[in-house]
C-alpha cells in the first residue's frame, strides 16, 4: 500500500506517483519548475539540508540531474552507490535508510528495481523525512512524468484540453510510460494514444481511456506529440520482439512517419535512445525534437520536487 503523500495541510511528504495526485499539486510543481528553468534560482532554499540519492540501480540523467538540483538548492549531497555500500554484505534497503536517517539526513532520492520498493521505505522513514521515488520497478517514475509535461508546456502551453499525445513502443514494462500517462489524465489532455506491439502493451487496466493501436502510422495521425520509449532489448531474449529490424520497420518512428503528425507536432524520448531502433537519427537530432530540452528540465523539476518536500523543513 503506498503511503499518503501529502500531509493533512495538503502539502507534500513524499512524492512516490503521479497517480491519483491532484492536478493542483502536478500543476504547482510545473510552476515552481518553470520559474527554475526560466534561469531563477533559490541557493538558500534547502541550505543545511541533506539530500541522498540512494541508488540500487543504475542510472545517469536521473541521479546528476536529481544532484546537480539539490546543489542549486544548496543543499549538503550525499552520493550512495550500492555497488561498494554495506548492501554488498548483505545490508537491507530499510538498514541503509535508517543507517543514513541516523547521521542526520531528511531527504531520499531513490531508484530500485523492484515495484514497490519506495513506498516501503517512506513507509519506515522518520517523520521528517522526505522520499523521492527516482524510478521503482516497472511502477513509476513521477519527476520523469513531471519533465515531460514541462516540456510539452513549454512547447504548447499550459492547457492540454486540445493535446493529443501518442506514447510508442514498450509499455508493459515501462515507468516512464505510467506517470506520462497519470500526468496526461490529471491534466486533462484531450486524446492519448498507445501504439506498440501487442506483446508489449499491458493489459492490467493501465491503458484505460486511451486509444491503443497497432498501426504507427494511424496512430501519428495529427497528433502534437509523440513520445518514444526505448525498446529494451532484453525483450527479444523473452520472444516479445522477433527482432530489431522488425520493431524499427513496424514502430520506429522516421522523418517520413513524422509528417503524419500535426506540422508543428513535437518529439519526446526519456533516454537513452536506441538509435535506429524506436527512433531514427534524422528524427532525433532534428528541428522537432524536444529530447535534450527534456534532460535540461530534468534538473528544474526535481528542484521544484526538492524545494517542495524539503524547502519548509
């Protein structure tokens, strides 16, 4: 059971999932992301706070953005890597946490494997102390969720009653995909497609209300954006994908599939790519791509995130 995430006031706790947060709060954060990403900053806002990035998976773009944020913030980083940690002889997650509470730190950025993992420790963690959900398990990945719909404010404005997005590639197994899609719902996005193969699509209620297909091309058929998810190549090894040629041929998005969206649609992928794959270099690098603008706002919204949980502590 996921811990609540705000206090009886309404404010924030935890951030563990865009689902069922209310769109007030999404919006709020927007807002405090689009004044950092406009080049303001608050150094003093988290000054002697300390912030841990509690990592039991790899990462690069979530875990420097998610530093690089607290730093602004002035905030005191800690950097934990489970490969040289206490986990290594056999240390729980929960120990860690409370191994690290211990030396006086009130702030968790943490990504594991496993679904669920997150909402576990916020539920052992001090009251005080604030946890950020980095990407557990295939559930969900909210600041992930709150950048792109950044993006996609700042590229089409603030009201999404009009937006149709398409979201392609492997959902079933992707974070990303949930909280874009939670995101899209609370904020009132007027269509939201899905397109994948049917192996990779979940059938477990995640896409309900969108209109899911297996045609590309239909399916970019006048939208404003399109959001590519990375095909996880493992999926063949599990006989999902028969093989990459396959996939690119049939939901690879190219620069002659893109002139079936709107002119002035946009172009979303999380990272990292597979070039050639879910999404050609021509598309990737070209005038419609918003894929590095996503990374560069990565860092405004988890500085909203942090101020938000930590700023009033």
């Amino acid at each position: 059971m996921t811990p609540d995430q705000t206090d009886d006031a309404g404010a924030l706790r935890h951030l563990l999932t865009l689902d069922r947060l209310p769109r007030a709060a999404i919006e709020s954060l927007l807002d405090r992301a689009a004044h950092f990403a406009a080049g303001h900053d608050a150094r003093e806002a988290l000054a002697g706070v300390a912030v841990c990035t509690l990592f039991f998976e790899p990462s690069t773009r979530t875990r420097l953005s998610f530093q690089l944020a607290a730093q602004r913030l002035g905030a005191d980083v800690l950097s934990f890597d489970a490969s040289t940690s206490s986990t290594t002889k056999g240390e729980t997650a929960h120990d860690t946490l409370k191994t690290i509470e211990a030396m006086g730190v009130r702030g968790f950025v943490v990504r594991d494997k496993r679904d669920g993992a997150v909402a576990e420790l916020a539920a052992v963690a001090n009251r005080g102390t604030a946890l950020v959900n980095a990407g557990d398990g295939r559930s969900a990945h909210p600041t992930q969720g709150l950048l792109d719909m950044l993006t996609l404010r700042q590229a089409k404005g603030a009201d999404f009653s009009r937006l149709k997005v398409v979201i392609v590639g492997d959902v079933l197994h992707s974070r990303v995909a949930r909280s874009d899609l939670h995101a899209l719902r609370a904020l009132g996005a007027a269509e939201i497609r899905v397109c994948g193969p049917a192996s990779l699509l979940p059938s477990d209620g995640t896409l309900d209300g969108c209109v899911v297909s297996h045609d590309l091309d239909a399916a970019l058929d006048g939208v404003d954006a399109a959001m590519m998810l990375r095909l996880q190549r493992e999926r063949m090894d599990d006989g999902l994908v028969a093989s990459l040629d396959d996939y690119h041929r049939d939901f690879g998005l190219t620069a002659a599939r893109l002139r079936r969206a709107a002119p002035d649609a946009v172009v979303l992928h999380p990272g990292p790519m597979n070039r050639g794959v879910e999404i050609t270099d021509e598309v990737a690098d070209g005038a419609q791509s918003l894929i590095l603008r996503q990374v560069g706002n990565g860092v405004a919204v988890r500085m909203a995130v942090l101020e938000a949980l930590l700023g009033r502590r």
